[in-house]
C-alpha cells in the first residue's frame, strides 16, 4: 500500500512539471505570434489614423488657401505639421480650372503596401478642392447682370 501511495505522488508530482513544461512551451511558441500580430494592428491603425488626418487638415488648410488667407508655402508647412505617426507626407499643388488639387504622397516608415491594400488606398492621396469666386468677380459681375437688365428694361 505504501508503495502503491509512494508511486501515486511520484506520477502525479511528475504528470504536474510535465504540465508546467508543456505550458511553457505553448507560452513561449504562441506570445510572440500575438504580440507581432497586435504590433501589426496597432501601426495599421497609426497608419490609417495618419491617412484621416491629412486628408482633413489637407481640405482645411486647401480650404483657406482657396480663400486666398494662406499662401503655397504655408500650405506645405501646415500640412507637414500635422500630427502623424507613420506617414511622411510630400505634397503637391496644381491649380485647375474651377478647383486647387492637393496631391501628397503618403509614404510610411516601413512596407504600407499591404496596409494600403487593406484599407484600400493608394500612397497618393488627391483632395479637389473648388475655387472661390473673390469679391471683386462677384461685384463685378454683379454690376454687369445690372448693366444688362436696365439696357434689357429700357427698349
């Protein structure tokens, strides 16, 4: 009996540290996958974050450049000011027919490719924004609408 007992402690005693080791296995193969896919996780959403944030202040600041309050350079400066994690933005400005083009080009600091992929962007991002009329055209042609109806009213 005692012996049986002795050798019921000894198999249990050894069935546990053959637990903990198989435990320790599985901690040390499986804590890295998830850190590296939650690390993948956390930049894709730095980088997405990055993304909204050019692509807003770009439309604001283009918003005030079209007002004609800001000039091209403040444009590149207030959009290299943004508050980013990941992007490097360069920028590019065109002028159109009836809207500012604000091109930039989104590169990251390491491979966004797949990122891009995900989220479905591009590394070029483009934001139209339309032109105003300043106050002078609108006066202008103000006075001339007036000019034509009172020539149309008088025959």
């Amino acid at each position: 009996r005692y012996m049986k007992r002795n050798l019921n402690r000894n198999l249990n005693r050894h069935l546990r540290r053959q637990e903990e080791a198989q435990l320790t296995i599985e901690t040390a193969l499986v804590f890295p996958i998830v850190l590296l896919i939650l690390s993948g996780l956390f930049y894709m959403i730095m980088y997405v974050h990055d993304i909204v944030e050019v692509r807003s202040g770009a439309y604001r600041i283009g918003m005030e450049y079209s007002f004609g309050n800001i000039d091209e350079k403040d444009v590149e400066n207030s959009i290299k000011g943004l508050p980013l994690f990941v992007a490097t933005p360069k920028i590019k400005i065109s002028k159109g027919l009836d809207s500012y083009e604000i091109a930039i080009d989104l590169q990251g600091k390491g491979n966004v490719n797949m990122i891009n992929i995900i989220v479905n962007s591009g590394d070029r991002q483009i934001i139209h924004i339309p032109q105003r009329i300043s106050k002078e055209v609108m006066y202008g042609s103000r006075v001339l609408l007036e000019e034509l109806e009172s020539k149309r009213g008088k025959k």
